[in-house]
C-alpha cells in the first residue's frame, strides 16, 4: 500500500481538496486493494479470475477495433 498526500493550494476551499484526495485514492487503487484483501482468497482463484478479467478486455478490445 501507498500513502496518499494532498497539500492545501493557497485559498483552496476544503471540497476541492478532498475531490482531489478522493481522486488520488482512486487512481492509486487503494480502495480496491482494500477490498481485495478484505477476505482470503486461494492463489487458484485469484489466477482464474485474473485470466477471466484478461479474456474479457481482450474480447472488449476486439469489439471496438471491429467498430472503428
């Protein structure tokens, strides 16, 4: 896991700051890796669905390269 730091701009009201914290949450996967790890998880399974996500971005990927 990563620490996430935001330092307040000058006059920056505290809404935009957290949208930016939130962000920076997101984009790190913090929450994600959260919720992963929330419960165990056999290496079988993980490698399963790591091959089922990878299938169905290629398939995606297929389907908008036929589109264009």
């Amino acid at each position: 896991m990563s620490h996430v730091t935001v330092y307040a701009r000058y006059k920056e009201p505290a809404e935009r700051l957290i949208k930016r914290f939130s962000r920076k949450v997101k984009k790190e996967g913090i929450l994600e890796e959260i919720r992963d790890r929330r419960f165990y998880k056999k290496p079988s399974t993980v490698r399963r669905h790591k091959k089922l996500r990878r299938k169905k971005v290629a398939q995606k990927l297929a389907v908008q390269q036929r589109n264009k």
